[in-house]
C-alpha cells in the first residue's frame, strides 16, 4: 500500500478541507485514547510537532501503548 499525504497543498487545494479533516481525526485519536480534554489535546499536539515534527512520532516514543496505525486512523 502507499500512502501520499499532501501536506502543503500542492496535490489538493486548500479549500477542500483535507488537512482539517486530518487534523480533526486525530485530535479525535488522541482524545479517546488518552481521555484528554480538547484543549489538553491540542496541547499535547502541539507539544509533539514542536519537538518531534509530527504527532505520530510523540505517541510513538511517549505512548508505546497507542496503536494509531491499528487503528484506523
């Protein structure tokens, strides 16, 4: 399988709302998994960007015991 993430918006205008639905998946992701509230969550988002440059890899090496991969997101 390959996965294409357009993350600057050159294969997708930004009008077509793809990175907000991403961005609203996973804030959805963290909150569940987490039971964390929304500003919690976009903390914790913000905190993994900085440092790391992405979510996943914050979750990956603070929260071994988050699956995001298995789970659909």
């Amino acid at each position: 399988m390959i996965l294409l993430l357009d993350c600057d918006n050159t294969m997708y205008p930004a009008s077509c709302g793809l990175m907000e639905l991403n961005d609203r998946r996973i804030n959805r992701f963290i909150r569940e998994h987490l039971k964390l509230d929304p500003e919690q969550t976009q903390k914790l988002r913000v905190d993994y960007l900085r440092r790391y440059g992405t979510t996943l890899k914050g979750c990956r090496l603070h929260r071994r015991d988050l699956r995001p991969c298995e789970s659909g997101l």
